[in-house]
C-alpha cells in the first residue's frame, strides 16, 4: 500500500482528463528539450468516441495525487486485436510520466498491474500510447534535443522509476538523424538507379493529392503488409485507417511522400513529414485563439520549418529479398531529400527501427543516417 499522502485516482471526467494532460506542464517544468503538446490534440488521443482505437481496446488512466497534488499518471490497455494477432493475454501500459519519486511509481504500476492481471491478461508489456503505430518506448539515450513530430520525451530517471517496479527491458526501439545537406548516393549508386528508371523496370511518383484518401490507403496498406512480420506488430484497421488519412491531410505533403512502383503497381513507399513540434514550440499546449493561425502560417502560408520526420516507409514482402528492393528504398530516400532541400529543411529524422532490423539500419546508415535516440520497452510477468 502507498503512504497515506499518495493517491491513486481514475480517470473519469472531461475534467481529469484535462489534468492527466496538463501535469506534463509540472513534471518537465525545467526541462528545456521538452515540446509542450496540443492539449485539443492529446485530449481527443485519449478520447473513446475520437480515437478509434478505443473501438477494439479498453483503456484505464489514472493520475497519483500527493498531497492532493497530481504529481504522475499512467495507462493500462487490453488490446483484443494483441491477443487476436499474437496469441497471448499481453497488456499495455502507456502515458508513464511521473516525479523522481519510487513510491509514486510503485503505487501507479501496481494500480495498472493489478487491473491487467484481474482483466486475464498474463504479462504488461510498454509504453505504448497508446498503441504499437502510436508513440511507442520511452526515451532512454537522447535527451539532448526535442522530441519530433508523434515521438515522446522522457526525464533520465524514468528508467529508474520502471525498472524498480520490477518491470525489465524486452526491446529497443531506434531514431536515427540524417543532415539532407550532404548526398546520400555515391555517383555509382545514382547511375544504378538511374538505369532501372530508364529500363522501366521501377518508376517513383509523388502522391496525387487531387486522390488524397486513395493514395493515403495505398500507402498505409503497403506499410500493413511490410511491417507484418516485425515484432509485435498490429495492423490498422479500417477505422484507424480513415482517422489516419484525416488526421494527416493538414500536414502531409505531396511534395515530400512518394510511392515507388513496379510495372504500374505500388510495391514500397516513404512519407516525410514536417516536424509540428517545431514548429509548435512557443503555443505552450494551446492551439487557440492564435495558435492556429500561426500553425497555418509556419506550416503552408510561409514555411518556416527546417527540420522533418520519416514515420513510414516500406516495402512490400514480395520484394524485400530482392535486389529491387534496394533500388526503391534507396531512389525513395534520394528524391524525398531532394523535395525537403528544395522546401528548406536540412534534418531529418527516421524513426522508428526495431534494434533487430538491421537490414534497415545497414541501410540508413549506409546513406549517413546517425543513431542519436533509444526508445526502451520492457515486460514483465503478472
């Protein structure tokens, strides 16, 4: 049991979860890397009727009070299409942030533990939050710059806090940091690509925005069936889908996402996105009266950003052994830098790489992407 001063309260309200969102503020008060969220936009990630995820998961949150003070929260997810896709009751835990404080740690993790364990579920395996294709791991190496856009942030005594709770690492999670102002192909490589063009045997597009939804569907089903054997993965459904391809039609791009195709047919793509938190920095959360109208002038009226994240890119199962595969991922990289330097951005960053594939990461780094960031999950048995 926790000391009589620490409180472990659910989430129930509009108004608590106005708090479980807001205490962020307090706990990276001094943290000057630290990118306050959108509040509207973390409000509706946790919202049962906007998040479809909901639709195949039930969700917990909690927030610890001490001394009635919020001072740390977390959640608990039982996700059926976990159990569906991998044949074991494994729950998740997310959104863990929390003062230096082993007793308010402990209190939240047996709060989440105790409800996966009384719910059927046999291990916690996180964070994830609140999904696999959400923000997944917590920042263990890398707290020297910003979070980019949909990637999280973490004080260095995290890890200290989760691991004595008796939770223990199970994976790692990679970013990588890539300056678009060096070339990323030797001459060799360029020509190499430039034959398979001029042969017909693959070609690369921008997305037809006037097809938006189409071509979003298209990519998002690619990134289904090449990450369909990667650890833990969890495809999207039709729902996620649709919220997907709304969400991002503000900030994507049809000058920095390309689908690589064979004989006419769309076999790997890459989507390239304008890092928001850039951008967002100085909004403090608040998105209104005036933050949108900055937004829409940093993001589309006069561009200001410098700084864009890879979160998707893929290529199809069926050539992923082969040497086309190469040509794609490597003629993708090189025309998505091309669009981002002609738009005035100079980094980027792709994330995230399991620390197993290093069939990807030999590839990044042998464009002179540099791992700068590691995002840690970890299990344990309930």
């Amino acid at each position: 049991m926790p000391p009589a001063n620490i409180k472990i309260k659910p989430v129930i309200t509009k108004v608590d979860r106005k708090v479980f969102i807001k205490l962020l503020w307090d706990i990276y008060e001094d943290e000057p890397n630290w990118i306050p969220p959108l509040v509207m936009e973390r409000m509706e990630a946790i919202d049962p009727i906007k998040n479809p995820y909901f639709e195949h998961a039930e969700v917990k949150l909690w927030i610890a009070y001490k001394d009635d003070k919020p001072v740390g929260r977390i959640s608990a997810q039982i996700d059926e299409l976990v159990t569906k896709q991998h044949g074991i009751n494994t729950g998740h835990y997310g959104y863990f942030d929390c003062i230096n404080n082993d007793e308010v740690a402990n209190a939240l993790f047996d709060t989440a533990c105790r409800w996966l364990s009384e719910n059927g579920m046999i291990e916690v395996i996180g964070p994830f939050s609140l999904s696999i294709n959400e923000e997944t791991g917590m920042l263990v190496e890398g707290f020297d710059t910003p979070p980019m856009l949909m990637m999280g942030h973490s004080r260095p005594y995290f890890e200290k806090l989760v691991l004595g709770t008796g939770l223990k690492k199970i994976k790692d999670t990679w970013a990588y940091h890539l300056d678009f102002r060096k070339p990323i192909l030797s001459p060799a490589l360029e020509k190499f690509i430039n034959r398979a063009v001029s042969k017909g045997k693959v070609s690369f597009r921008p997305i037809n925005m006037s097809k938006y939804e189409e071509e979003l569907k298209i990519i998002l089903d690619i990134f289904n069936d090449a990450w369909s054997d990667n650890w833990k993965y969890i495809p999207f459904t039709s729902s996620e889908l649709d919220h997907a391809v709304k969400e991002l039609k503000m900030i994507i791009r049809e000058d920095f996402t390309y689908i690589a195709e064979v004989d006419g047919v769309p076999q790997a793509m890459m989507v390239t996105l304008p890092n928001i938190n850039e951008i967002i920095k100085d909004f403090d959360g608040k998105l209104f009266p005036f933050g949108f109208l900055k937004l829409l002038w940093r993001l589309k009226l006069k561009p200001s950003f410098k700084t864009v994240r890879v979160p998707l890119m893929g290529v199809r199962k069926e050539y992923q052994n082969s040497r086309l595969s190469g040509t794609m991922s490597l003629g993708l990289f090189d025309i998505s830098r091309k669009a981002a330097i002609a738009a005035g951005c100079e980094e980027a960053e792709l994330s995230w790489v399991l620390e197993e594939n290093t069939r990807l990461s030999k590839l990044l780094e042998s464009v002179g992407c540099i791992k700068y960031k590691t995002y840690r999950l970890f299990q344990k048995d309930l």
